[in-house]
C-alpha cells in the first residue's frame, strides 16, 4: 500500500467515526421522538375508537323495533240481522255483541275471547259460547285461558 491509499482510508474511518458520534449524540434525542410519534398514533387510535363506539351507539338507539312475523289482521264483521250464507261457527262467535263474552272449548277446556283465531276456527261440536259470565267463575269450573288471546 501507498501513502496516499492510507492517508484515504484513514480520511475514510474518521469520517465514519464523526457519523457514529454524531449518531451516539443525536440519539436519545430521535429515540424521545419516535416515542412521542408512537404515543400520538396511540392517542389518536383511541379517538377514532371512542368515535366509532359513540356513532355505533347512536345508530343502534335509532333503529326501530322489527319484527320478524306477521300478526293476524283478517276482521270479519258480521251484522246480528244478516246471517245468510255465514257459517255456524262464525254465528256463533259474533252472536253476543254486549256484555262479557267468552268462546269455551269444551273439549281442551279453554276459554277463548270472541275474536281469537282459535276461536274462529273451532269445532263447532266443542263450541260453547258463555255471556256475561265472570271469568274467575270459569277458571273456578275448570277452565284455562287461551295463551295467544288471553280471552279479556
């Protein structure tokens, strides 16, 4: 090796030296740096968290109540005078018009009112139509009540 070629490589380590130091210097200080980046990302990460939850909260107490099944809404009316062509069954439910009016089913033992569908749809050999009778008086003879009407 010549002078020139160690005087080059010496030229070469002391200026890799003064980036180390230069390094070791600035260190701590780019370290607090990426350490306060990473709290601000933190931070801010919880923000979109607690922004996300509220708007999920408030999406969820506006959203109407759904049902998933579809309730009964066939009304019959029948007028008192005009019983031609109805059949028995419906005459007799809609036979009583005042007072308390149960439908029993003789056969379950099960008081219906005048307007449930089981009611409608009975056996007209089960059949009974009770008026103005107390429901607590039907209940004491040993009869139920319907769990879909609640017959009141």
């Amino acid at each position: 090796m010549n002078a020139s070629d160690s005087k080059q490589k010496a030229k070469a380590e002391k200026k890799q030296n003064s980036f180390f130091r230069e390094l070791e210097k600035r260190l701590p200080v780019f370290a607090f740096a990426c350490l306060l980046g990473s709290l601000a990302l933190l931070l801010y990460q919880i923000h979109l968290n607690q922004t996300a939850l509220e708007t999920l909260e408030a999406l969820t107490a506006t959203v109407p109540a759904v049902r998933w099944y579809e309730e009964e809404t066939d009304v019959i009316t029948i007028s008192a005078g005009d019983t031609a062509g109805v059949p028995s069954t419906l005459q007799n439910v809609s036979a009583v018009q005042s007072g308390k009016c149960f439908v029993l089913n003789t056969s379950s033992k099960k008081i219906h009112a005048p307007d449930c569908r089981y009611a409608v749809s009975m056996n007209s050999e089960n059949k009974e139509v009770a008026e103005n009778i107390s429901l607590e008086e039907l209940l004491a003879q040993g009869y139920t009540v319907c769990s879909v009407c609640n017959a009141e």
